[in-house]
C-alpha cells in the first residue's frame, strides 16, 4: 500500500498505523533495528524534530521505503529511476 505524506504530522500518523497493523509496540519496534522506546514515540509524535537517520532506521523497523517524485508530474505505477 501507498501512503501520500506532505506533513512531518501526516508521517507521523502513518507510522504509528502501520507499527499498530503490524502489532508491534514502539518498544518492539525500536528495538529491531537499536531505537529506544521513546525515539519511537518522538517520531510518531513529532515526526519534524527527528533525526533522517531515525526515520529511516523506523522505516526498516516498519518493512516501509521512501519514495519520492514530482507532485507537479504525478506517479506512473511501476516507474524506476
């Protein structure tokens, strides 16, 4: 599934669901890949004060990847860089 996130907000609810889908507690999570319980919660909380390193160790915890293009464009199905 694809989530559209324009807001540290929006990212934050996005990963706080899909860390709830997967049933894991922010412990659980962190601890898959070394982050503490509460930089757990800090990005789920306050997604904009977070380190890219901590939101890309999240990412891997949560089986999710960053993919970005040009709002203006769209997004072809499918499309590799």
């Amino acid at each position: 599934m694809d989530y559209l996130v324009r807001t540290p907000q929006q990212l934050g609810a996005v990963l706080r669901g899909r860390r709830r889908e997967k049933r894991l507690t922010q412990a659980a999570t962190g601890a898959k890949v070394g982050l503490r319980q509460n930089a757990v919660s800090v990005i789920e909380a306050q997604a904009g004060r977070s380190t890219v390193v901590r939101l890309f160790k999240l990412l891997s915890a949560l089986d999710l990847e960053l993919s970005l293009h040009d709002k203006r464009i769209g997004r072809a199905k499918g499309q590799e860089w």
